[in-house]
C-alpha cells in the first residue's frame, strides 16, 4: 500500500518521521503565494516546522524509554 499524497481529510501523525518531514520540507509558497503574506507566513511556520520536529523527537525518545 502506497503513502497517501493529499487528502482533504488526511491528518498528520506527529509520531511519523516521514509526516513530518513532508511538513518541514514544504515549501512556503504551498501555504501563501500572496506577497503581502508570505513574510508572516514564513515566520509562523518557522515556528510551527521547528515545532513539529520538537514534538517528533520528544514522542520517539518516550516510545524508546518504554
């Protein structure tokens, strides 16, 4: 079975390795292609990317402790 691509009702596994990495390397211009937006755009999903791989490690360390 094949990974799913898009889906309109497809949610992210924070514990996927692979969704995440789709998230971080997504591109800013799939989010915003507005020029008055793409500043505040870029920003917000620094922050979010950044935190998505946070999340990542921290979920994979606790699966490792058990």
């Amino acid at each position: 079975m094949g990974e799913t691509l898009y889906s309109s009702t497809y949610h992210p596994d924070p514990k996927s390795a692979l969704d995440v990495l789709a998230f971080v390397l997504t591109p800013v211009a799939a989010f915003s292609t507005d020029p008055d937006e793409i500043e505040a755009v870029t920003e917000i999903l620094g922050a979010a990317k950044a935190e998505a791989i946070e999340r990542w490690q921290l979920l994979r360390d606790e699966s490792r402790q058990q």
